[in-house]
C-alpha cells in the first residue's frame, strides 16, 4: 500500500562533510526564497543533511546545489513511504527505559477512538488541536529513512472500572501514521499497560 499525502519530491539528501561554512552560509541564505526546512539525521545515517523544499522549488534549489558544486541525492519515491517500509522503521521508544517495555502493534482506528475520549490531548486529522510545527516536521522526518520512535502509551483502571488510554510520546507521530492509512502502528508499552491494552481489544 503506498501513502499517498506525503511524496519524496522535493527532498534532498546532502553529505554534511561536502558542506563548508561558505556553502553553508550560500544555502541558508535562500532559506525564506525556497521555505526549506533541514533535518540532520543521527540514527540510520549519520553524517547527512535533508534539505525539504516544496515541489516547485526543486529545479532552482538543484541549479544552486550544482553551482556551488555540491553533491547531492534527490530521494525518488521508494519503500521507505509504504505502509510496510514505515512499520519496519519503527523501534521501541527507549526515552520511556527499556525495562518492563515492548514494542507491539496496536489497532489505529481502536487506539483513535479511546485517545478521542481525551479532549484536551487528542490531536485530530491533519494536527488539528495539536501542534501543526510538530506534525509537519514528523511528516519532513519520515523523508529521510531514518528509525522512528514509537509513541508510548499506557493505560490505567480507573476506580469505576473504566480504563483510560494515554500517550505518553508521540502523540503528533500517531497522528500523521493514523492519517496515512497506516492501520496498525507499533507503539511502546508496559507489561500493566498492555494487559488492559488487550481487555479493550488494542492488540
């Protein structure tokens, strides 16, 4: 299945080592002409740059690269956006401690409806009520192939009986998997957790 509302055009992939301060300077400068934004990978590929550009920029950000003699890697669509490839990249969330932790899928749709319940966190289609600044720069993110943190979630019994669903991390990465498509999204939870994650029918 491919994910269609995001496309690899329009991102660049530069070797940090290629780029000297004069180079540097000569890029950024046309940062607010091309609304590029810069993402530094520090997983999968260290040592890289992502440069995203909206699409119409991609002939005058290439003749800027070739006459400042950088090389350069402009991403064509590939797995990496399928819907499989995504699932692949995702790892456990080790800012939550790696004790107690498993990295398991969760139905998306099930998950959308009980963080629904929480009005003031839930982050609706298109970021809506959260942050459009991190929805945006995950969806940036996704272009450079690099691992992705699940989002973290945990559940509680409350004393009625009810059981609540958080997520802890990565509530703006939830939300752009959900409105992919992507129908089961691996997250990080706790062996308590993911206990009640099975008495609503999460996993």
């Amino acid at each position: 299945m491919n994910i269609s509302p995001i496309s690899f055009k329009g991102t660049f992939c530069i070797e940090q080592k290629d780029l000297n301060n004069k180079k540097i300077s000569k890029i950024i400068s046309k940062q607010d002409e091309f609304n590029m934004s810069f993402e530094s990978s520090c997983y999968t590929n260290p040592g890289k740059l992502y440069v995203h550009i909206p699409d119409q920029f991609d002939s005058k950000f290439t003749k800027l690269l070739k006459n400042l003699f950088v090389q350069y890697e402009q991403i064509q669509d590939n797995n990496s956006l399928d819907a499989d490839g995504i699932v692949e990249r995702m790892i456990i969330n080790l800012s939550a401690g790696a004790a107690d932790k498993s990295l398991i899928k969760v139905d998306t749709k099930k998950l959308d409806s009980e963080l629904k319940k929480d009005d003031e966190m839930y982050v609706g289609y298109n970021g809506r009520n959260g942050s459009g600044l991190k929805y945006d720069r995950f969806k940036s993110f996704l272009k450079t192939s690099q691992e992705i943190r699940s989002p973290i979630i945990y559940l509680r019994k409350l004393s009625s009986g009810e059981i609540e669903t958080h997520i802890y991390d990565g509530r703006h990465r939830f939300a752009v998997l959900r409105d992919m498509g992507i129908k089961q999204i691996p997250v990080t939870i706790d062996e308590d957790s993911l206990k009640l994650a099975r008495e609503i029918g999460l996993v």
